[in-house]
C-alpha cells in the first residue's frame, strides 16, 4: 500500500513541475522512489541520501530546501527543491530536481558584467563575454581584447547569466556564441574550440547536459 502511494504521489507532482525534472522520494536514509525527468541523476530505489544534499539537508533542518548542488555530490549539478514530508507514521523527504541552470531561465538575466582591468573598472556587454573563468580563487570573463576580474563568484553568476551561456566544468561557463567545435582529447573527454583558439575541458559531470543543451 505505501509504494502505491509513493508512485501516485510521485505521478501526480510530475503533472505539475516542468516536464525536464525529475522526482526523488527518501525516507530516513535512502531513497524509495524515482521519477526520471530530462535532467537524470539516475538515482536507484535504496540508494543512501548523501550528505550535502538537498534530500539530507531538507530531512535535518525540517523545512523547504531550495538550493543549488555541485557535481561532487551525486555526480551531476542540479538545482533542486526539497520538502519535508510524512509518510504513514514516517518522516520524509521529497526532492524535485532540475537542470543546474534552471534559475537561469526564471529570472531577469544580467545584461553586463564589470569587471576590473589595471585599476579600472568596466561594464562589458555580456554578449561580448567569451567565457568565465575560476581560478586562484578569484573569478575572471574574457571577451576578444581584454580579461577582466570580477568580484562575483561563478557559482553565483550560474544563476544570473543569460541562457546563451553553458557551465561545463566547475571551473568554466562558457558562451554558446562562441564555441568553434566540439571535440575529443586524448581520454576520450569532451573539450570545446573557443573562435579565439582557446581549449577548454568539458568536465564528465557536465557532458549529459551540455549535450541535452547543444543536441548532438
């Protein structure tokens, strides 16, 4: 009786959230229930809920939990929303998971970036962003001339960029704009040919949905 009315739960809310999201369904440490969307974290029915999760993080602090989640914690990033429940006399957790870039798509993308160069600042265009960078701590943007510090994190620029920008490793987001080709290195990894000749790597993590996003 109780997996029939996981599964009805679990169909019901996937008639309500955005058809590329998927469904996750915990009680105590472990997962019951699965609803596979487009962005698929292909997680299994008795899978253990990790740490840093969102599924972990809603079950501990009781409360809605609306977060995004890096890829080293179930293998892929994801933008999620958890919410504690009840199941019969036990206490749960129900997890909708969405593309990394699903806040993206929600909200008024920024239109520049100021970024500092010598001891000035600048607005730039965000069309004439090539790519941003993470590195020595600090956050960089690159259009065709210039390389510009900023002092946003590029975990937060994740949320605030137009959709014409793809994260493809923890360290990189780049524009689609400017991508040149799309290849393989030496391991078999996916790499991108920016126009300014410029390689980039493609984290494995991050292959599903750049491939979701570019279609091939």
């Amino acid at each position: 009786m109780e997996n029939k009315i996981v599964e009805q739960m679990g169909f019901i809310i996937g008639d309500w959230i955005p058809k590329e999201a998927s469904v996750a369904i915990a009680i105590g440490d472990s997962y019951i229930y699965y609803k596979a969307g487009v962005h698929d974290l292909q997680i299994r029915g008795g899978q253990p809920v990790l740490p840093g999760s969102i599924a972990a993080r809603a079950k501990k602090e009781k409360q809605r939990i609306e977060m995004f989640v890096e890829e080293s914690i179930l293998g892929t990033a994801y933008y999620g929303i958890g919410y504690p429940i009840i199941l019969g006399d036990k206490e749960g957790v129900l997890v909708v998971i969405l593309p990394p870039d699903y806040l993206v798509r929600q909200k008024q993308p920024i239109r520049f970036l100021t970024g500092k160069i010598d001891e000035a600042w600048r607005p730039v265009p965000i069309d004439l962003v090539s790519h941003i960078e993470s590195s020595q701590k600090k956050t960089w943007f690159y259009t065709d001339q210039e390389t510009y510090c900023s002092i946003h994190t590029l975990k937060n620029l994740k949320h605030q960029l137009p959709d014409i920008f793809l994260p493809i490793h923890r360290s990189y987001i780049v524009n689609i704009n400017y991508i040149e080709e799309i290849s393989r290195d030496i391991a078999s990894n996916y790499q991108l040919t920016l126009r300014d000749g410029s390689t980039l790597p493609v984290s494995q993590n991050y292959a599903a949905s750049i491939r979701e996003r570019l279609g091939f």
